[in-house]
C-alpha cells in the first residue's frame, strides 16, 4: 500500500511539475517576445527581490510542519495535528505580514539604489501584497504532503498558474507599451494568482482536516508544537534568508558586472535576461521527477527516522541517487546535442543555445544538489545543507566581483561550475556519512556517463545525415532527440543500473 501510495504522489507530483513547466515555458517564450531580452532582464532582477520577500513570508514552517505532522501521525499523535497547524498558520500570517510591511517601505530604495532602476519601483511595491497568500499556501502545502495527499497541492498548483497567466495577457492589453507598466502587471497578476490560490487550498485543508477528525487519538504526552515548530523552521528560515539575500545580491551584481564587461547597461541586462529568464528556467524543464521525489522524500525520510529505520534509510538514499544521476545524464546529453536547435526554435537565439550547451554538463551536479537537499531535510540536517549553501553564495558574490568585469559571460559560466561541482560535493558527502552510505562511483556517474556518450554519439550522427539536415528543424530536432532518446534507454537498461522496483520506495514499519 505505501509502496503504490509512493509511486502515485511521484507521478501525481511529476505530472503536475511537467505540465507547468510546459505551460511555464511557453508563457516565457510569448513574454520575451513582448517585453524582449532587456525586459526579461529586469522582471528576473524583480523576482529576485520577490523571492527575497517571500523567503521570510513562507520561512521554514512547510518543512516544519511536514515533519511534525508526519511523526504525530507515525506515532499516533493525531491531536498534535491541529495544534501544528494553527501554531503554524499563526506564525506565518504575523512573518508574512512583517516582510509585506518591509519590503513595501523599501521599495523606493531598493529600485533605486539596489537594482538601479526606478522602473522595478512599482512592481516590487505591488508583488509584497502577495507574502501572506504566498505563506499560508506553503504551511498548507506542508500539511498535504505529510498527508500524502499531493494531488491536493498539485490541483491548486495549476489552478493558480492558470490564473496568472490569464490575468498577465489580460493586463497586457490595457497597459502602456512601457517596462515599467509591463513588470508591473506580471507582478500584479502573480499576488492574484497566490491570492486565488491560498483560498482553494485553504477550502481543501478543511475538507481534508474535517476528514481525518474522524481518527482516533493516541493516548500520548502533547507535543510542545511552538518550539517544535521554531526548532527545525527556525535554522531553515535564518539559513534561507541570508541564502536568499546573497542570492539577490548576485542576481543584481551580474547584470553590473555584466555591464562594466560590455560597457553598455542594455546589453548586460539583455545578456542576464538570455542567461536566466529563457536558458535556465529550460535547463531546469525536465527536473519534474525529481522534484516530486525530493518533495516527497522529505516526509519519508522523517518517518523512517523515527522509527529507527537505518536500513531503510540507507536504501532509499542510495535508489534514489540512481534515478536522480541516471535521468540528469539523460537530460544532460539531450541539451548538449540540441541545444543550439532548441534555443533557435524556442526563442530564436543563438546566445541562448550556447548557454543551454555550456551548462549541459553542468546538469547532473544541479539535479543532484536539488534530491539530496530534499533528503537532508528529511534527516533533520537541515542546517548543514544551509550552511553549505551560505559558503557557496559568498564564494560566489566574491567570484562575480572579481571575474565577470574581466571576462564577461564567459567568467560567469566559470563561476557556475565552480559553484556547482562545491555544493553537489558538500551535501552528497554530508548524506553519505549521515546515512552510512557507501558511494557507488560506477552506477552513480561512469555506467550512466558512458550510456549518454553512446546516445550523444548517435544522435549527433543523425543529425549530420543530408536528408535529415534538409529537413525543418523542428523535425530534425525531433529525429536527432528520438534517436538520442532510444539509444540511452537501451544502454541503461543493459547496464543495470536500475530496476523497476527501484522506482517505488518501500516503508516498513519495524525498525531495521
């Protein structure tokens, strides 16, 4: 039963995941093309401030309340449940509404002074109206996925992207043709969208809540739920936010540095907007799955730590960084033979098909990094994941400040690299060593490696054939990716670095 309830949160979550990233995409690729590379620059250097708010608005209380909620369940502890969620909706409505206060006062400051552009000003007053529907939908979040009720969250997931995208065409064509107007209406229609969606989840939680009511309570000593609370979301949300800020400090130093390279603000900005508004968010594209997993291993992670699963836990870390580095190399290889058609078809641009190539290698560190934070929190090592994040950062800003005045885009891409390849190797070694885990270099990296050479070798030949280079490159592009597609599946399969069975992640209730 835990198995198949596993399996179907995966694909309930990685079907959700898949279905907005294409919905996502294509609504980047119609923004782009109203508001053009400079306009995607600035909405990113927006959104970095708004994912600065938002950090402190949803905190650590989604973890926080997954987990908790997961060990009174596991323990039989049902009256805690309510206790949690209150405690949790209350400290998050109180840390929303502070940062919405903040960030509303600042605005004028950050846009001018920060940012460096008093165009941002109106949208980053608008977007903080957004922090406390943002937080609430995150701690209800937390509680379905405790529940293993993802089609819960997943439902509303869409239902809000929906709305934001309904609500951006329509504001669109009412707003002045400016960047302004136009970064100030994609914010607009974010904090309606959020609103939207905190009220249908709200609406499910109680149905959910009114469901479970019904299940009897263990007779047990009530949890201390506030300083349980704190005690893991606490180090998460201090952690994050200054992540977060180091974070937003980059994002608005590479597009100056940027600029110092090229002597032109337009073209750095332009140059960041190509980088992380169009190639990235696709580098990111196929990661659905493996998100679903990582969201979802928080909980099983929880729950096998209290009830002394050693086993299970070393088991579950292992398969699952089989799967993540088996489709990351997958990924991997498929970016780096079609890159330049899919930055040409997506968004007509060969700068965009070269940063999708660049950061092809990159991918198996990135996808990594995302599954075993997952685990980590799950194990209660939050702060340590953090911590590993807040050297990077720093490392980062340092490297930005010195380099990519110097180098340009091409010493930003260094960066990237050196950043990945330290965090992937600090939060990897800190699972294994949690978990008792033995790394398995040759189904990990060389089996899965050498089945993407072969699949890359393959497709890159087909691509050189006369009749499939004379075709549009929308069919080439799907010839040249079918055949890469094929040849890695049938290499995997004979190098048996999975099973079908590692694909459903089995709970036992004796500890091991």
């Amino acid at each position: 039963m835990k198995k198949r309830l596993f399996a179907q949160n995966a694909a309930i979550l990685t079907g959700t995941s898949l279905l907005l990233k294409v919905i996502g995409i294509f609504f980047r690729i119609w923004l782009s093309n109203r508001i053009g590379a400079e306009g995607m620059g600035l909405h990113q250097l927006v959104f970095s401030i708004y994912v600065l708010g938002s950090t402190l608005a949803t905190t650590g209380l989604s973890t926080a309340v997954t987990r908790l909620v997961t060990e009174a369940e596991a323990t039989g502890n049902y009256a805690d449940v309510k206790r949690i969620m209150r405690r949790a909706a209350l400290l998050t409505i109180v840390l929303s509404m502070a940062s919405t206060a903040l960030f509303f006062a600042a605005a004028p400051l950050i846009g001018s002074h920060w940012i460096g552009d008093t165009r941002a000003i109106p949208a980053l007053r608008i977007l903080t109206i957004g922090f406390p529907f943002m937080g609430l939908s995150a701690t209800f979040r937390g509680y379905f996925f405790a529940r293993r009720r993802a089609e819960l969250p997943s439902f509303a997931q869409i239902f809000e992207q929906v709305v934001r995208i309904a609500v951006t065409v329509l504001l669109f064509t009412a707003t002045p043709p400016t960047l302004s107007s136009f970064c100030a209406a994609v914010m607009l229609a974010d904090v309606i969208s959020e609103a939207f969606s905190c009220g249908l989840s709200a609406v499910l939680f109680l149905q959910e809540r009114n469901r479970k009511s019904t299940e009897r309570t263990a007779f047990r000593p009530p949890m201390r739920v506030t300083k349980r609370l704190l005690q893991i979301a606490a180090p998460i949300t201090a952690g994050r936010y200054l992540n977060t800020i180091l974070r937003t400090i980059e994002n608005i130093q590479v597009p100056k540095s940027l600029a110092a390279f090229s002597g032109s603000r337009e073209l750095g900005l332009a140059a960041f907007g190509n980088l992380k508004g169009m190639a990235m968010p696709l580098i990111f594209f196929p990661a659905s799955f493996l998100t679903a997993f990582s969201t979802l291993l928080i909980p099983e992670m929880s729950e096998a730590l209290a009830l002394g699963q050693r086993l299970r836990v070393r088991r579950v870390a292992d398969t699952t960084i089989r799967i993540t580095l088996s489709a990351a190399w997958l990924c991997a290889g498929a970016f780096w033979l079609l890159a330049y058609p899919l930055g040409e078809w997506l968004y007509g641009s060969k700068e965009v098909g070269f940063y999708i190539q660049t950061l092809a290698p990159l991918v198996p560190l990135m996808y990594l990094e995302h599954v075993v934070d997952g685990i980590l929190k799950g194990l209660n090592q939050q702060t340590r994941s953090l911590t590993y994040s807040l050297i990077d950062s720093a490392l980062r800003i340092l490297l930005i400040v010195t380099l990519v005045p110097h180098f340009g885009m091409r010493g930003f891409l260094y960066i990237m690299v050196i950043s990945n390849l330290l965090t992937c190797l600090l939060n990897t070694s800190r699972l294994c060593r949690v978990a008792h885990l033995q790394a398995d270099l040759g189904k990990w990296v060389l089996r899965p490696l050498g089945c993407a050479a072969v699949a890359v070798a393959v497709g890159r030949f087909m691509l050189t054939l006369p009749a499939v280079r004379a075709l549009p490159i929308l069919a080439a592009t799907t010839i040249g990716g079918a055949s890469f597609l094929l040849v890695y599946a049938a290499t995997l399969r004979c190098s048996h670095i999975l099973s079908p069975a590692d694909f459903l992640i089995k709970a036992r209730r004796r500890a091991v």
